[in-house]
C-alpha cells in the first residue's frame, strides 16, 4: 500500500516542447475536488431532512457547514446544497420552537 504519490520521472534533456494553445484536460485533482463538493451538497441534502425528524440538535449544524463547504468549492448540485443549507436552518428553529413548547432539549411524538 503506498501512502504518497509516485514521484514524477524527470524530464529528459530532448524533451518537446508542447504548443501553449493545445487543450489541456482537467487534472484528476480538480475533478475529484468537484466529486466531493457534490457528495457534501447530497450529504447536506439528506442530514438536513433527516434532522428534521431526528437528532436536529447535531444534524441541521452539520448540514450547514456541508453545505457551505460544498457551494464555496463550487459544486454542480448548487440546487441541493442550497437545500441542505434551507434545511439546516429549518432544524434548528424546529428545535427552538420545539424547547420553548416543551422546556427542554429532547423531544419525541
């Protein structure tokens, strides 16, 4: 199992230069970060509804860093993190109203 990346093989003396105005493809760095900002909107997404019912107090903060994270790094799914945002803050003032009805932190049906 190897931890760390191969090292790049160096450049031989009568290596071709590319032309500057080819295409270049994405590099696998980008495309993975653009991966993960989607699954965090998803996850935002889900965590947020599933607050909604359960454990509100630790789900609708964690959606909402999700979603942050996931629109500052520019994900495609933009829909569902602003969702899970919406639903993050929706967790929390169902808990807030939800203590000052019951007077206490846990709720049930």
């Amino acid at each position: 199992m190897q931890l760390t990346a191969p090292a790049a093989p160096a450049a031989a003396p009568h290596a071709t230069v590319t032309d500057p105005a080819a295409p270049r493809t994405a590099p696998a760095a980008s495309r993975t970060g653009a991966r993960d900002a989607d699954g965090m909107a998803v996850a935002s997404f889900i965590l947020g509804l599933l607050g909604l019912l359960v454990l509100n107090l630790f789900l609708g903060p964690i959606a909402l860093v999700l979603a942050a994270v996931a629109l500052g790094r520019g994900t495609t799914r933009r829909g569902r993190a602003v969702l899970g945002l919406a639903l993050g803050v929706a967790d929390l003032v169902v808990l807030v109203a939800l203590m000052q009805a019951d007077h206490t932190v846990s709720w049930s049906f």
